[in-house]
C-alpha cells in the first residue's frame, strides 16, 4: 500500500523559509512523477512544483524562483525548499505521486504565513 507522510510546516514570517517533506512508503519514489500541490482556503488545489522520474522539474509562476522541489532516491523521499515566503502562500500543502492513470495522495501539512 503506498502512503505518503507530508511534515515541515507551520508558521512562519514573511521573508522566511520552510523546507517540507514527504516520504513514501510501500513503492519507490523514482517509478512515479512526483509534486507538491496547496490549496488555500477557499480555493481550488493547485500545483506547486513537480519532478519526473527523470528529473525535469516545473514550477508554478507564482512560486518559480523561490521554491525548489528535489527527492533523495535512498531516503525515499521529496522535498519542497519554499523561501522568500509570502502571505499569499498559506495553504495546506500536499504531496502527489503519479504514474499513468495513479495519482496518491499524502494527508497534506499546514503552512501559515503571518507577521
């Protein structure tokens, strides 16, 4: 059964930096298209950033230049690098792994950024 654990958000100031985490359980990472999405309250779920399983990366306007998405094949696992954060980030935070017609999901971590 594959899972995967979201962690590393929270609160944080204006200008400042979190790094999110996902690890996967019960597959490898390096068989599936992996991203990151958010959806603010409100709001519909949007992609954030996104890495192939060859490596390519694609990144959202509104984050490209200030997010960076990696994975870390032995630790199984897919960061999401968020600096210069901006209020407008806010959201709950989801991990997605892809593969042809298979999406899942992680259970999604909180970023919040207030002064």
């Amino acid at each position: 059964q594959v899972q995967l654990v979201e962690s590393g958000g929270g609160l944080v100031r204006p200008g400042g930096s979190l790094r999110l985490s996902c690890v996967a359980s019960g597959t490898l990472i390096y068989i599936w298209d992996m991203g990151w999405f958010r959806q603010a309250p409100g709001k519909q779920r949007e992609l954030v950033a996104s890495i192939t399983r060859t490596n390519s990366t694609k990144y959202s306007d509104s984050v490209r230049g200030r997010f960076t998405i990696s994975k870390d094949i032995p630790k199984n696992t897919v960061y999401l690098q968020m600096s210069s954060l901006e209020f407008e980030d806010t959201a709950d935070y989801y991990c997605n792994a892809s593969f042809l017609s298979t999406n899942r999901w992680g259970q999604g971590t909180q970023v919040t950024v207030s002064s």
